[in-house]
C-alpha cells in the first residue's frame, strides 16, 4: 500500500506537520512493509498560483506544466492520498487549494469534455485529517465540518471518482496538550493498515 501524505503548513515544527509523522507512524508500525511519502508543499516550493499555460491545459489545447505532471507522477504512484492541513476559514490553506486546482486537471482526475469518462480517480483512496482550532461545539453549532465535507469530500473528490475513506477532524489545535490529536492520529494511520491488510 503506497501512502501520500500531503502538508501544506509553512513552519515544519507545526501541530499539522506533527500530526503526519503520527499518522506516518501509525501506518509504519502497523505494517512495516507500508510506503509512505510525505509531501510537504511549502518547503518544496509549490507555486500554488495558476497560469495561462494551467487554463490551456484545463481547455485541452495544451500539455500540463511540468511541476503539475510531476504531482500528477506522484499521485499516480500512490494507493492512497492523505491531506494532512490546518483548517483557515473553514477549509484548506491557500497553499493546498492551490495545489489541487493546479494538479487535479481536466483529462487527468476528471473528463471535461463530451462522452469522456468524467471520474478518473477511481483507484484512489483518500483519507482527510483537518486541524482546526475550536472546539467541538463551535463546529456543530455552525455546521462547518458538514459544509467542509461536501465542499471536499463531494465537491473536489468525488467528482473525480475518488473515494473519502476517512475525514478526521482534530480540535483545539492551540490547546497546551497535543498528545490527544498526536495519538488520535496514530491511531488512524494503524486503523489504515488494518483496513487495506483485512
């Protein structure tokens, strides 16, 4: 089973960065044969900024650039994709969104055009841990976690045919004790081994 977890927090001493290597390390100690490849975007440089050559590519009169058909490589050499990311404004950082307008092209994660097959991610398993900084409460009163999860889970990789096995939602990220999300974390990444080995 090939992981890729993919961060997009900026400062690599953070929750959401620690958070991944638990999760990394869940699935590692569960099945030590397990690949995992971490992805961090704002240490790589990503440019999550589209160009004329990405709105090209999305109407099909041209190829993708190369950094997007490297992440594309990337993607395609993974079972399953895991986005590991701070919740901002009750989604994902610019950073992240920017990366899966950019990667996730027309042709490549869904068919745009007339008679094409339009999910294209099919094979790919998708597993979502949030980081937010609330409480429980505030994202129950609002409704923010069913509206992240249709803006995402539905929205983004479903229209692509990719399959949510997971949404994780992680609270009070700013609290003094982290070692409750550290461990839920690693908790789910050996539940994630379990569930491809069952």
């Amino acid at each position: 089973m090939r992981n890729l977890v993919v961060i997009s927090h900026p400062d690599p001493n953070s929750l959401t960065h620690a958070v991944a290597d638990a999760f990394a390390g869940g699935l590692r100690e569960s099945d030590p044969a397990v690949s995992v490849e971490i992805a961090d975007l704002a240490a790589e440089g990503f440019d999550p900024r589209q160009t004329a050559q990405d709105l090209a590519a999305h109407l099909l009169t041209a190829t993708p650039a190369d950094d997007i058909l490297a992440e594309q490589a990337r993607i395609d050499r993974a079972d399953r994709l895991v986005l590991v990311y701070p919740v901002y404004w009750w989604s994902f950082p610019a950073l992240l969104k920017g990366w899966i307008d950019r990667v996730f092209t027309n042709g490549w994660a869904y068919g745009y055009t007339e008679g094409e097959g339009r999910k294209k991610l099919g094979r790919l398993e998708v597993v979502l841990i949030a980081v937010g900084g609330t409480d429980t409460g505030t994202y129950a009163r609002h409704g923010y976690f069913g509206a992240m999860r249709t803006q995402i889970d539905h929205g983004i990789f479903d229209y692509c045919g990719a399959r949510v096995v997971r949404h994780e939602l992680l609270f009070e990220s700013h609290g003094a004790d982290q070692q409750p999300n550290l461990d839920a974390a690693w908790r789910l990444g050996r539940d994630m081994a379990k569930r491809r080995a069952a």
